[in-house]
C-alpha cells in the first residue's frame, strides 16, 4: 500500500509537471482579470476544461488500451501513424522549441536581463542537454520527473501564490463579466482553447508504460492507479490555476484589458515581490518548460523507436529530436509556428473527440461510429487550419465560400464547428456498420486484462473506466 501511494504521488507530479507548460503560467492571470469579482465562476470553468479534460484524455487512451494505436486502429490500422507524423512536427517545430525560447525570454532573461546572441545559444544548448538528460532513460522518466523537478517547480510557484493571498496586490472588484454564467463560460472555453486534451492524448502511453514497467498490469490495479494520479495532478493543477486567477483578478483597476499577458503577470509579481518575486516567477517558467520538453522528447521518442520497429532505438530517437529542436529554437521560432499552428488545428478536435469515444467506449455500438466521428472532425478541421494557414500567410486561398458554409453550422461562431458535424459522423458510421454486418475490433483494454484475469472483479460493466 505504501508502495502504491509513493508511486501515485510521483506519477501523479510528474502529469502535474508535463501539463503545465510555459502558457499555462500566462492564462489564468489573464483569466482573472477579465472575470474581476466574478473570479470563482471562472476556476470551476477553467478546472473542468483546463485540468480534468486533459487529464481524462489520459484515462482515455487507458481506458482502450495501453497505447495510441491500441485507441486508432478502431479508425483505421494506419491512423495512428498519420497522427503520429503530425504530432511529430507539431513537438519538433512548435511545441518543444517555443518551451526553449520561452524558458530563455521570460525566464533567463527575467532574471539577468537583456543577453546577446551568444548567450541565447549557450543557454538553448544546457536547457536541451538536461531536457535529454532526464530523458534518455524511458524506463525512469517519469520518476526522475515526479522526483526532481516537479518540486522546485511547485515551491517557485506556490511562493508566488501565497503571496498574492497574504500580501495582495489590490482587492478583487470590477471585471467585465457581467454574471457568474459569462465569467465560467469565458473560463471554460480559454481551458479548451489551450489545447491540453490533445497533450493528454499524446503523453498518454509514457503514464500507461510507467505502471506496467512499476508491475500494475491488471487492469483494477491500472484503474487505481489511473485514478490516484488524476487526482494528485487535479488537485496540483488547481491550486495553480486557482492561484494565479485569484492573482490576475487583482489586477483589475491598473490594467487594461489589451494588457500583453505575460508582461500582466510579470508585472504582478513584481508588485507582490518585487526583483525577488520576479527571479522565483523565472525560476518558475524555466521548470515548467523544462518539464514539458522532456515529456514530449520522450513521447515523441518512444513513436520513432515504435515507427521503426526498433531499429531506430529511443535514446538515438530522443537524442536527434533534442539536437533539432535545439537548432530550431536557437534560429528563433516565429516562422516555424506559423507551420506548427495549422497543425495543431488540424489535430485538436479528433483529440476531444477520441478523448470520449474512449471514456464512453460501453456507449460506442461498433467500430464504425470511431471511424465516423474521427474522420469527420478531422475532416471539419482541416477547413478550420486553412483559415489559420491563411490568417498566418503560409498560404493565399480565397476561403469565402468555405467560411459562409461553416458558418451555417451551430456553434460554428464559438469555434465548435465541427461538434455537430462529428455526432452526425458517430450515428452515420454506426448505422452502416451494422447495417453491413461488419465486426468491430475487441480492446486491447479487454483482450489483456482476461489474460490475467482471475474474479468477476475484472468483468465491471462501469461506462467510464480508469
């Protein structure tokens, strides 16, 4: 038992630290400012679509089976493959190199000021030297994670909390929501908007593979498991988030509404701490990129060694992503984002929808309601990425037709265009699969746990599995 719990709070800070990137510092202040008094509301909003959706994706993927391609083959056999590919170029020219420019901007920089180019360099080449470090060793990752780094992250930030409830910068009043309801509506849709299911759903098999090589291999040991590191890394999660949006909504009577939102929370810890308060607040953003950048080199390194049926090993995958993604943020990431932002376009809404195809799966009648609800908001997306290829000049296409179509669908105007859309794609599969007869594949999920299992405890008919 104590075994068990040493093992869920490590895991459990290691998710912690894998969410929370160098954005997820930037957001909630900014939240808080909007809702002003209406603060409260807006945590609950942010902590269900923020924090527990996100890590429900990971549940997903657990709750199919023990990989991506354990959740995708019930698309199709080579869908997870085209998911891999995208998310690899996502990581390599967006995800992993911004974490470098962040940690150097906002947080080396935060501390000793403006540096040459030199020293940017000097500074991208330790940051992705110790991302590598940590890791090289799949096997421990997470460990080293949960161990190490997930502290020093945690002090930095809960410093900056407990100040901003002992010393506040000003009361919290005003705001420019005008009820409870708008103020946790705005929250929730900034939670979506972050992207974090799709995180969820790409850092998923290094959580899985963790249990597995820790010895939880039955599927109720998983389920345990799954859900105690959830729970750690909510209730971590929500006590930053809280903090810093109770933080933010401080600031109400000194800042704009245009405030940039990182100089909004520079410029806040800064009253709370002054210089002293600032060097915490780097040391803060360089742990949390940190944190991120190794989980994705070790996602994104276990896919490689997967694609290549091992003849591409993980320590050599790991080592040429990290030696790219160095080179890419020392060049500067402006214009590769302008490629990594379509991409993640593309991705983000088959991640929620995946996300509860796989938490609802006893709901899902056959394979062909997978392959109709996936497909469709992959197809809906895509229209969706054009206009981000388009609003960032990487492509020049006249899209008037396409958005006056797009528009006609509900709740296309809040960005959930392709809702709708994929519901009719999971009724439309499912009926033509059973009308044609065809067999849906077993899950993985299934198929391992009645190797080993042994009572009626394994045959839970629970809709949602951890």
């Amino acid at each position: 038992m104590k075994q068990r719990m040493k093992d869920v709070v490590v895991v459990g800070f290691a998710m912690f630290a894998i969410f929370f990137g160098s954005g997820n510092l930037i957001f909630p202040p900014y939240i808080g400012l909007q809702s002003g008094a209406q603060i409260f509301p807006a945590i609950i909003g942010l902590a269900l679509s923020g924090i527990l959706f996100p890590m429900l994706a990971v549940a997903s993927v657990g709750n199919v089976g023990n990989t991506l391609e354990d959740m995708m083959k019930h698309v199709t056999p080579w869908w997870h493959r085209l998911f891999m590919a995208l998310g690899i170029l996502i990581v390599c020219f967006g995800t992993v190199p911004r974490c470098g420019g962040v940690a150097f901007e906002a947080g080396f920089e935060g501390i000793f000021g403006k540096i040459p180019v030199a020293g940017r360099v000097a500074f991208l080449f330790v940051f992705f030297a110790v991302a590598y470090y940590f890791a090289m060793n799949k096997s421990n990752v997470i460990d080293k994670i949960g161990n190490y780094l997930t502290p020093v992250l945690l002090i930095t930030l809960l410093i900056v909390i407990v100040l901003a409830i002992v010393n506040p910068v000003d009361s919290i009043h005003g705001g420019v929501m005008s009820s409870p309801g708008e103020s946790f509506i705005n929250a929730f849709k900034t939670g979506y908007n972050t992207g974090d299911i799709g995180t969820g759903i790409l850092v998923a098999g290094i959580f899985i593979e963790t249990f597995r090589q820790k010895g939880y291999r039955e599927k109720v040991e998983t389920r345990r498991m799954m859900f105690g590191i959830i729970a750690t890394g909510f209730i971590l999660l929500f006590i930053i988030y809280a903090g810093l949006a109770y933080l933010g909504a401080q600031g109400t009577s000194i800042y704009r509404l245009d405030v940039d939102t990182t100089f909004l929370l520079t410029s806040l810890v800064k009253r709370l701490a002054g210089y002293g308060g600032l060097v915490v607040l780097s040391l803060a953003v360089i742990f949390a990129t940190l944190t991120t950048a190794i989980g994705m080199i070790a996602t994104v390194g276990e896919w490689i060694e997967d694609w290549s049926r091992g003849k591409l090993p993980y320590t050599k995958a790991a080592l040429m992503l990290t030696v790219i993604m160095f080179l890419v943020s020392s060049s500067g990431v402006a214009n590769v984002l302008i490629i990594s932002g379509p991409l993640f376009t593309l991705l983000f809404p088959m991640c929620v929808v995946m996300t509860f195809l796989g938490l609802f799966r006893k709901f899902v009648p056959n394979d062909g309601a997978w392959k109709g609800a996936v497909i469709v908001s992959f197809v809906m997306a895509f229209f969706d990425a054009l206009n981000v290829a388009k609003a960032s000049g990487l492509i020049r296409m006249n899209l008037d037709v396409m958005n006056r179509f797009l528009g006609m669908i509900p709740f296309a105007s809040s960005g959930f265009a392709w809702l709708i859309p994929s519901v009719a794609g999971f009724v439309i599969g499912a009926v033509i699969y059973k009308i044609l007869g065809k067999e849906s594949l077993p899950y993985a999920a299934d198929e391992k746990a009645g190797e080993c299992a042994t009572s009626a405890e394994y045959r839970d008919d629970t809709s949602v599995e951890f």
